[in-house]
C-alpha cells in the first residue's frame, strides 16, 4: 500500500484534471455494493465498486453468482474496471458476506463482511399497483344478462 495515497498498487501519474491514474495490475480490491437489499427469489443484478482489472468470480454464502451475460457462466468481467455486475442466485434471507476472486485461481480471495442483504419478496404490494391501474373487468353499475357478449 502507497503510504502517501492509501491505495493498494501505486499511483501511475496525476492527470491535467487532478485525477489519479492507478497502476493496480491485476490486484482484485472490492470496496463495496451498490443497490438496495435484494430478494430472495435470486436473479438480481448487483454491482460492486471496486477494481477489477482481469475477470472474477462473486460468491455469496458460498454459491457461485452468475455473470449475466449468456455464455461467461460465472466468470464477470469489468467493463471499466471499476464496476463490475453480477447475479445473484436464490437464498435464503438474511446478510450475508461477498466473496470475489480471481477467475484463474490465483491469489487470495478478498471478502465484503454483510455486503449483501437478502430480504423476502412479497409480491402482493407490486401485484395491487398494477391492479389499482387496471379498468375494471366490466362497466361499474347495473346491468342485465342481454348486456353480456
């Protein structure tokens, strides 16, 4: 770790904006998750910060998470190097740690302790929204069976 920076790797050069540019080569840091708790119904995208430079994999609660994209299975790739996707598998509720770690095996792996919040999907409060802006099956008030169709 840089002592003058507090970042793991080292600072490349100081761009014209002010900007430091990282030379982290290929250190996996996870810094944190972005997004709300997610549910237990799995299937969720959740996006970590932090750098990641060669692909990962994610797990939680010792399940692998997916990557989202058709035919990467579980290995995630950063598009920017910063944020990465993955997708969450069913699990039960509760707060559970993220794990991240090199697609290739190498190195150790590096954990989020209660990074991710699983709570129960009820799907009731989504189902009666759509519903309250749903017209009625059939015209309110009276009406007589030569009415049907």
């Amino acid at each position: 770790m840089d002592p003058t920076t507090g970042i793991l790797g080292g600072v490349e050069s100081v761009a014209t904006d002010g900007l430091l540019i990282l030379d982290v080569g290929d250190v996996v840091i996870l810094w944190g998750i972005n997004g709300d708790p997610v549910g237990d119904d799995g299937g969720w995208e959740v996006t970590a910060v932090g750098a990641f430079p060669i692909p990962v994999i994610f797990s939680v609660n010792g399940y692998d998470c997916f990557s989202g994209t058709v035919g990467d299975g579980v290995t995630v790739e950063s598009d920017d190097g910063f944020n990465a996707t993955f997708v969450v598998p069913p699990l039960p509720m509760g707060t559970y740690d993220v794990v991240v770690r090199k697609a290739d095996g190498t190195g150790s792996p590096v954990t989020l302790i209660s990074g991710l919040e699983i709570i129960h999907r009820a799907f009731t409060t989504d189902l009666y929204a759509l519903r309250a802006h749903l017209p009625p099956p059939r015209a309110v008030g009276p009406y007589a069976v030569q009415d049907e169709e």
